[in-house]
C-alpha cells in the first residue's frame, strides 16, 4: 500500500499529526544566556525535564518518557565515547546533532512500519572562551532549528520547547524583547520562569492570539509555582573544571521565584 | 545502510546498567583485556622493557589526607622523564596515585574519571564511595593478564573524603586488584619500603605529638618531602626533589572542599627553610 507515493505522504502526514497531537500537552522548557553562563528552566510536574549530558552540553525534553531516555542515554554515550577516546574538546553539540541524533530521528520518522520517537528535545552548548553559547530544537522527524550563525544570522541567545508551535513562537517573541547576555543569575531565573508562563498559557491558543499581558503571567506563574516543582540548571563558565553543569535546588530557585 | 543509533545500556532491560569501561570495548575504544590463559611467563631478558613510575604515599593528617609522588619514570636503568605526574586528579574529592607502568595507568586513571562522570549523567545520582573504590579494584583485575605478561602492572593509592562519615578514607591496592583501607598511611612503589618505614616511624614515635593525624599542614608537606627524599637517597628509580632544575614532588590534599594542589613556590619555601 505505503509504496505508492501518494500513500507514502499520507501515512508520514497521518504520523506527524499522530505525534503533534501526543506532543501537544508538553509543558516549556527554557535556556537562555546569561553572564556567567546557561540557564535551564521548567516548571515540572511528574518527573525531571533537564539533564546533563556532558561538561558543556545540557538537555531537555518533553514527549514520552521512555523516548526521551532513550535518547538522553544514547547521546551521553555517543558524548562519552568521544570524549574519552579523543578529547573532551572534540565533543560538540553540533557533531551530536547533525550526524548522529538527526539521521536516526528521522530514519526511524519516516519508516511508517516502525515506531517514531515521541520526543521534542532542547540542547545547550556552552560556547568555549570567546565562541557564542549554541542552543538546538531538534525534532521527532530529525527536524533540527538552532539559534543562527549560519547563513548571516546573529546567534539569539535563548532556546525554547513546547507542546505546540504557537506556545513556541510566543516564547521566542517574548524573550526577543529582552536585553539577554548580561543578566545576572537572579534575573536570568526571572526571566525564564516568565518565558516558561508565557509557553504555559499560550499551549492551546491560536496562531493569531495576543500574547498574554504581564498580570496574566504572574497569575499563571503563582499557581502553578503551587503545583510543581522547580527544575533549574545552569551550565557555567569559570569554575575552573571541565564540567560545568550544577543544578539548582527547588528551594534555593523557589525562593527567588516567590520573592519577585 | 540506514542510520541507527547505537544500542543502549539499557534497551534490552538488563538487571543492572552497563558499566563504563564495557561501553568504551563495545565502541571500540578500549582494549580488551588480555586472556590469563596461555600466558607465556616473561624471560629473563624481555623483549620490551616498559616505562615504570616509582614512589607514591598519602596519609591522614589534621587537616584532611595528603597525597605525594616523586617525578621519576624509568625502563630499567634508564630515566626516561623528570616530570611524570604520578598522582591524578579523580574527581572532585578523589586522587588515584600510581607506581607502575604509566601507560596503563593513566589509561586508568582516564577510564576511572570518565566511568565515574558517566555514571553519574546516566543514573542521575553520583556513585557511592564504595562503588568508586571497587570500581578501581575492576580495571586492576582486567588488567591482570598483561600483568601475568610482565608488561602493564600498576599499584595504585586511591584517596578520597567521605562525605557521609566526613573522614577522608585512604585506600591501597595490590596488582590483582585487592583493595585495603589504611588507617593512617600508605605507600607503593620501588621506594616504598624507605617509605613507610620513616611514616611508621614518624606515626609512632616522632616529634612532639607521635601521630601523623596531628600534624599542621606544612609539617605534613614537610614529611612527605623527606620521606620522598629519604627513599631517594637509596632508590635509583625514585626522584625525590631535583635541586638542581627545582623539580618538586606532586604534592595534593584532600579534605571535604575538595582537593589542594600546592604550589612549586611553597613546596619551594618549605623545602628551602627545613631541607635543603
């Protein structure tokens, strides 16, 4: 049947639907630049969102747990490997990504008798000396949008996922209005929990929905700050240790959180 | 060929999750280890004779334990480097000090960091010490058909600080892999007779207090210079303080912030007021 061309597009598109639908209610995550390094955010309800995956590398993933462990555990083990038998420095997200996770998201997308990964996955690089900080969306179907650098563009400062693309698009707006590389780690925290209610609220509006005002987002972060818990990390520079990853308590991010 | 990523520890739901080392020999990237089996015993004069590091010791003092080694790496009578670091950082908490043959110990070493960050990224939780301490004992026993082999023996000191009992915990091996924990010091290596017979002298009945736990941190810097110096004085293989180009032992220190590695000008300092 699937041989046919026409059935071939029909079944990928039944797919995409299928996993757009499944993905739908994946609640934001966001990472974003500040003066000393990356931070990651979510607010999560059941289990952890972020995770490190090696010295400068983060992740984070919404979609079906067991996907998305299988990917985590496969791009620590491809980072791992690499990094023993050459050299920490020869780790990069970009090589991660393009050449290994991509290909194979997208062969197991597109082979309509095998099951695709329910996973959409945010990366961040922290950039070594002088090089920018990288931050990647890769998608179910290998679909990989980084922050630019290519093609002219200027590298954003920020990554963000979520459920639906329109919850997506009004993270990036928002936080493009923002003055980024500068925070310091407080305003960072502030400024991504908003970003994550701005993801929050806007999950299933539609494409041409305002973005919601600043007392709507402070509502929606005061009660679901109430349901959740607080997942923080950051990637940071100047420790003076290859790794650079150290994650935030929910107490220690929650008290700056109920402050504001 | 379509693109698949590698199988994972866990997707075929195995009891317990692979460990590091088993990972590296599936991609490739490690060696396996040799057979014990058909072990052709070494002859008088081998073929290859390898690159050895000599003396390292640690013991506990007040402030935590310190750990020591020379710069010497020999092949036989000859002196092969002056600046072999010998003594290397784990993790945060943790050294591992070699004697042996430092090609496979530095593959040790690396295999060692790396398992322990592997472990802790993959299973989300950092590895217990005891984990830490076998886990050493593992790759000495993998190890032991090159040692059977006469190429390849490694005794190393694993130094690390229990955050649990908030102790610094010292730990020895023999080349099989048997782990002892130390009471108070340790030392191995060509030198390590000269060694520990000055530490059990000075843990007995030297100076004032009679105990190495009780020594201030440049009185034990200072003891760990000269019991290098002494096992120096009549051990070939082992470097002791090269005056001449001011070459100093690796000297590191271990207590629940983490690890210490002091510097050439105060090993310098030290050395020039108490030894020289």
């Amino acid at each position: 049947m699937i041989e046919e061309p026409y059935r071939w597009v029909e079944a990928i598109a039944n797919r995409r639907e299928y996993i757009e639908h499944q993905l739908a209610a994946g609640s934001p995550i966001v990472a974003l630049s500040f003066a000393d390094g990356i931070l990651l955010f979510a607010l999560s309800r059941e289990r952890q969102k972020i995770f490190e995956i090696y010295d400068r590398i983060a992740m984070g993933g919404i979609g079906h747990p067991g996907d998305i462990e299988r990917l985590r555990l496969v791009a620590i083990e491809l980072c791992s490997t690499e990094g023993f038998a050459r050299s920490a420095h020869d780790v990069s997200l970009r090589r991660l990504a393009n050449f290994s996770l991509s290909p194979a998201l997208k062969a197991a997308f597109e082979q309509v008798y095998g099951a695709p990964y329910l996973a959409r996955l945010l990366f961040a690089e922290l950039g070594r000396g002088t090089a920018s900080n990288v931050f990647l969306r890769l998608d179910y179907d290998g679909g990989i949008h980084t922050n630019g650098g290519a093609f002219g563009r200027s590298f954003e400062q920020f990554g963000v996922i979520a459920g639906t693309k329109v919850a997506t698009n009004h993270m990036e707006e928002y936080l493009r209005g923002q003055e980024l590389p500068n925070l310091s780690f407080k305003e960072a925290l502030l400024l991504a929990s908003k970003t994550w209610a701005v993801g929050h609220l806007t999950l299933n509006a539609e494409a041409r929905d305002d973005a919601p005002d600043k007392s709507a987002i402070a509502a929606d972060l005061k009660e679901q700050l109430a349901a959740t818990s607080v997942e923080c990390a950051v990637l940071e520079r100047g420790s003076g240790l290859p790794m650079t990853w150290r994650s935030i308590p929910d107490t220690d991010a929650r008290s700056i959180l109920e402050k504001a | 060929m379509q693109p698949s990523l590698p199988r994972t520890a866990n997707a075929d739901l195995a009891a317990a999750p692979e460990d590091f080392a088993a990972l590296l020999r599936r991609h490739g990237a490690l060696a396996p280890t040799a057979s014990i089996t058909n072990v052709t015993h070494p002859q008088s004069t081998p073929a290859l004779i390898p690159t050895e590091a000599t003396t390292i010791l640690a013991f506990k003092f007040a402030d935590g334990v310190l750990v020591a080694g020379d710069r010497r790496a020999t092949a036989a009578n000859m002196i092969v480097y002056d600046r072999a670091d010998k003594v290397l950082e784990i993790d945060r908490h943790s050294l591992m000090a070699i004697a042996g043959v430092p090609a496979t110990a530095w593959e040790m070493a690396r295999v060692l960091e790396h398992s322990f960050q592997f472990y802790r990224r993959t299973q989300l939780q950092e590895m217990s010490l005891d984990g830490k301490v076998r886990a050493l004992s593992k790759l000495l026993r993998d190890n032991l058909g090159f040692v059977l082999q006469g190429v390849g023996v490694v005794v190393p000191i694993f130094a690390t600080y229990d955050h649990e009992a908030e102790t610094p915990r010292l730990y020895f091996y023999d080349a099989m892999g048997a782990q002892f924990e130390a009471t108070d010091y340790a030392a191995t290596g060509s030198g390590s007779g000269a060694v520990r017979a000055v530490l059990h002298y000075e843990n007995t009945w030297g100076g004032p207090k009679r105990s190495l736990r009780k020594l201030k941190t440049n009185d034990a810097v200072l003891l760990a210079l000269r019991a290098l110096e002494t096992a120096a004085s009549s051990d070939s293989a082992t470097g002791g303080v090269d005056r001449r180009t001011e070459v100093f032992p690796i000297v590191k220190i271990i207590n629940e912030s983490g690890i210490t590695t002091l510097s050439e000008s105060r090993l310098s300092k030290i050395f020039k007021s108490k030894l020289a």
